[in-house]
C-alpha cells in the first residue's frame, strides 16, 4: 500500500472476515490573496470553485467574497483538477473564465496569489510546474506562485453584450433611455452620449450629453483596453440606466463620468462594474464640479466640496473601523484556541 493511502476495514462475510480496502488520502488545496498593492488590503473579490470541471453545489447560485482571512480552502483526492472564476465572471451566468487551475497530486498545495500594478505585465493566470517545499518538520507541500494584474482583472470582469442588457434592462424602460443605454453596448463612436427627450405632459422636451472621461487607471494597468468598446461595456447596464434615469428626472443637461469599471482601483465595486463616478453636473440652475479625492488623499487640498471638518470625520471613521477589525481578528484567534483546548477530567 502507497504512503498516499490509508486503509479502511468493512466486514464482508458473516463470519465476520475482513479486508483492507485503499482508500485515497484527501489533500488540502489552499488558495491565498494579496491585493494589497492597490491599497485595498481585504478585497472582497467574487468567487466561486470548479472541480473537475464542475462548480460545486455552494456557488450554484451565487459567488462568495473572498473573506478577511484572504483564503480559499479546499480538501481534495488526489489527481483533483481545482479552477476559480473571479469577479464578475463568478456570477453564474458568466463563467466563461476559469483561472488559477491547479492539479492536486499526492502532496498539499499552497497558491499564492499576488495583486501587481503596472503596465506590460506578461504573467496569465495559469502554472507551470510547482516548486516542492520541506518544512522544518519534513513536510512537503508543492507551492504555486502566481500575480494578478489588470490583463487578468480584464479577463475576469464580463463585458457585456447588447443582447444580454437588453434582457437585463426590460422592455417596459422608457424606450429613450433604453437605446441610450444599448448604445454604449454597441461601442459608442466618440465619448460624448447625447440622448435627447420630447417634451411631455410629466416633462419639458430636455436634452443630456454624457460624457465619458479616459481613465487613468485603466491605461496604467492594462496593454490594452480602449474606453469606448472595452471599458464601458464592463459596467453593468442598471448604473447607466438609473443615470439618465435620475439626470432626466432632475432636468439636467451635462455630466462627466470619469470612472466607470476600472481593474486596480478603490474597493470591488468599480472593479466588477457595480459603479460610476460623476464628476460634473450641470443643469439650467447651476453647474457643479465635483472633486472628492482630498478627502482620502492628504496630499490634495481640500476644494469646495470638501471641508477639513469632513476629513476629519472620514479619518476618524477610518481608525474606527481599523479597531473593529483588530477587535474581529483576535475574537476569531480566541475561538480558534478555544476550540484547541482539551478538557481532562479525572476522578479523585
């Protein structure tokens, strides 16, 4: 019998004879997250696990977020092939793209899976052979190193096709503003969306242009992403439609995004398309510019829709929830303790 089995005992007579049948160890699968580098050290990113070329049962429905201690835990058999889907492509309607795929041998494994920014990163998120790590206690595990740039942020974040919004945002929308928004789908042709409505009984005749500023974030991360076919298609259609939904309602004329889906920035909202930014509005009223990045970045001053009071509040709210944190961290250290204490009891 291999060092990769154990033996289990079943009787098989009614005499009671017995025989050892082989039974596979299960090796465990660990999968570990650094992000890190973007800032935004507890991402929660969307996943959800194949095996075998099978999603389990527990993500049928819907992806989870990768949770606070950055890992995904497997216990496999032997020979098991292990793949995720990330981000939007987790949502089960889009697994197209499963990355990381790892196959178990006879040994443990550890995947470390590192976030790096920058351009001109040539890494995929596949592996060659693994590198056989000796622990101290003589242990051996195969270790897999891997990175996560904003080419495998793009290859995990769905773009979505004009058929598909069309299903999402329903025929009952007002037919203006669903081909304002199929239009974006259908790769706009220059970065300013005009979407003019006729007067009604409920309100004046009204003209919008949208435009969409080019996004830093993307053109530092990615090789290449244009905004028009590949960056604005990665949002989901219910952000531009509750947009020129609300900018109608409220008669304004003018806005300027300039974030919509971006891969290595800022919390998972933006990065699995769930956002926009707004940046300025304008209406028959007035016209508003708005800059919020002094209230997270110290190095900005503060402009007119910023107050040093705000800023204040925001850092006071940041050292709060970094206590809450700790505070979670060390309930969890306790129970796991808790859990390994073992009672003796005797009698005297």
């Amino acid at each position: 019998m291999s060092a990769s089995q154990a033996a289990a005992s079943c009787t098989l007579t009614p005499g009671g004879v017995v025989t050892d049948v082989p039974v596979s160890q299960m090796v465990s699968v660990t999968y570990t997250f650094d992000t890190s580098a973007s800032g935004v050290a507890k991402l929660q990113i969307p996943y959800a696990v194949e095996i075998n070329g099978t999603v389990l049962p527990e993500f049928a429905e819907k992806p989870r977020p990768l949770g606070d201690d950055r890992q995904i835990k497997l216990s496999v058999a032997p020979g098991t092939k292990i793949a995720l889907y990330l981000n939007s492509d987790a949502h089960p309607a889009y697994r197209t793209q499963p990355v990381y795929a790892v196959q178990a041998r006879t040994r443990d494994v550890e995947v470390t899976i590192t976030e790096r920014l920058g351009r001109g990163n040539t890494e995929t998120a596949t592996f060659d052979v693994p590198t056989c790590i000796q622990t101290t206690d003589g242990k051996r595990f195969d270790k897999y190193d891997a990175t996560l740039t904003g080419d495998i942020w793009m290859k995990v974040s769905h773009r979505y096709t004009t058929k598909e919004v069309a299903k999402i945002i329903g025929s009952d929308t007002d037919p203006i503003i669903r081909a304002a928004v199929l239009s974006i789908y259908s790769a706009l042709t220059n970065n300013t969306l005009n979407i003019n409505f006729p007067g009604s009984a409920a309100l004046p005749a009204q003209s919008i242009s949208v435009t969409f500023e080019e996004q830093q974030n993307v053109s530092a991360n990615i090789s290449y992403c244009p905004l028009l076919s590949h960056v604005l298609p990665r949002t989901h259609p219910n952000c531009y439609l509750a947009l020129i939904s609300e900018a109608r309602e409220a008669s304004i004329t003018k806005l300027k995004i300039n974030s919509a889906w971006r891969p290595s920035l800022g919390s998972i909202v933006h990065r699995a398309g769930l956002g926009l930014d707004v940046t300025y509005i304008e209406s028959s009223e007035g016209k508003l510019s708005i800059e919020r990045k002094s209230l997270s970045d110290e190095n900005k001053k503060n402009g007119t829709n910023v107050t040093q009071q705000e800023k204040e509040l925001f850092k006071e709210l940041q050292s709060k929830e970094a206590i809450a944190r700790q505070k979670s961290d060390e309930a969890k250290l306790l129970e796991t303790a808790a859990k390994k204490i073992t009672y003796e009891f005797r009698d005297d």
